[in-house]
C-alpha cells in the first residue's frame, strides 16, 4: 500500500511524496506554505491521478523521461523523478494511478 509522507522544509513549507508500497518516491509535490494546503494536495492527487489526460508526459533538455501530474486547472500537483527510459516513466505512471487513490497519510511534520 502508497502512502504519502508530509514533511516541512527548511524554509518552513510542507510537501508531500507519494511513495509505492516499497518505499520507492513516485511523486513529488511542490511546496504549500500551510499544511491545509498541502493536504488540499494530497486530496488533489487522489483525484486527478485516476485521468489519464491529467498526467503531462515530459522529456528533460538531457532526454530523461518525466512526468507531471496536473489539476484540472492545468496547475501541476506532482513531479516524478527523471527516469532512464519512456517504459520506466511509464511504469511510474501506473504506480501513482494504482497507489494513490487508497494511500495512507505519514505525517512527519508533528
């Protein structure tokens, strides 16, 4: 089972990883300067990871697959990491569709 794990930053915002049942890191949010935001995030990706259209299918300027995960206002909510390959990137897509809808929350922050 995913979980998403919130943290604070050194510079005092929240965010968020979303991690497959391995423990493995399949997305990245941006940083929230509140920890309600941060959990608006969290709901965000439960919601719009289950639209396929909602996930932006990125190379890097060195040629590394990524992607980002969007709202429906097209602001992105997550970003993966670069991957080696289209089919590992795809992988990555699969896993956030399959772990986030049921992820447990981790909060680190208290």
């Amino acid at each position: 089972m995913g979980k998403f794990v919130i943290t604070k930053r050194t510079n005092g915002e929240f965010q968020f990883n979303l991690r497959a049942g391995n423990g493995q890191v399949i997305l990245t949010s941006e940083g929230y300067t509140t920890k309600a935001a941060c959990l608006n995030g969290v709901e965000s990706v439960r919601i719009n990871s289950q639209d396929d259209s909602r996930f932006d299918r990125r190379e890097s300027s060195n040629g590394r697959p990524y992607f980002n995960l969007r709202a429906s206002n097209g602001q992105i909510i997550g970003s993966s990491e670069m991957y080696e390959t289209t089919s590992a990137r795809d992988s990555g897509i699969a896993s956030v569709k399959v772990n986030a809808p049921d992820a447990i929350i981790d909060d680190q922050t208290s």
